[in-house]
C-alpha cells in the first residue's frame, strides 16, 4: 500500500477552513417604522429601506426616545 492519497480521494483539513471567524449579522441602526411596525428586519437604507422600497410605502424613520424602559 502506497502512503500517498489516491487521485479522487478527499482529504479534509480542519486547520484549513477560512471560517475563523463567525458570520454576524450588521445590526442596523434604526429602523423604520414600517419595519419596526411589522418587526420586520430592517436594512436601514436611505431614503428608502428595501421592505418600503418593494411595497412601495413612505420610509420614515423616527428617532426613538431614550426615556423607554
């Protein structure tokens, strides 16, 4: 038996995977009030996020207060 791998033959080298780091999700800003009226994910795009965009509603964003709790 040869010490070398057949040709075909996959060998699988944990040490060599570029995933090193996980994938996180962006998190946006703020979101419009469609979106957070709906709890959709929204992708903060300006004017006009992608869910408004598609529908074809008004993207307004408002700033949220810092008294809630």
């Amino acid at each position: 038996m040869s010490s070398h791998p057949t040709t075909g033959q996959y060998n699988y080298n944990p040490s060599m995977d570029d995933d090193s780091s996980p994938r996180v999700p962006r998190r946006t800003a703020m979101a419009c009030q469609f979106c957070r009226g709906r709890k959709l994910k929204c992708d903060g795009s300006r004017p006009s996020c992608g869910n408004c965009n598609r529908r074809g509603y008004p993207c307004v964003y408002t700033p949220v207060g810092s008294e809630q709790k």
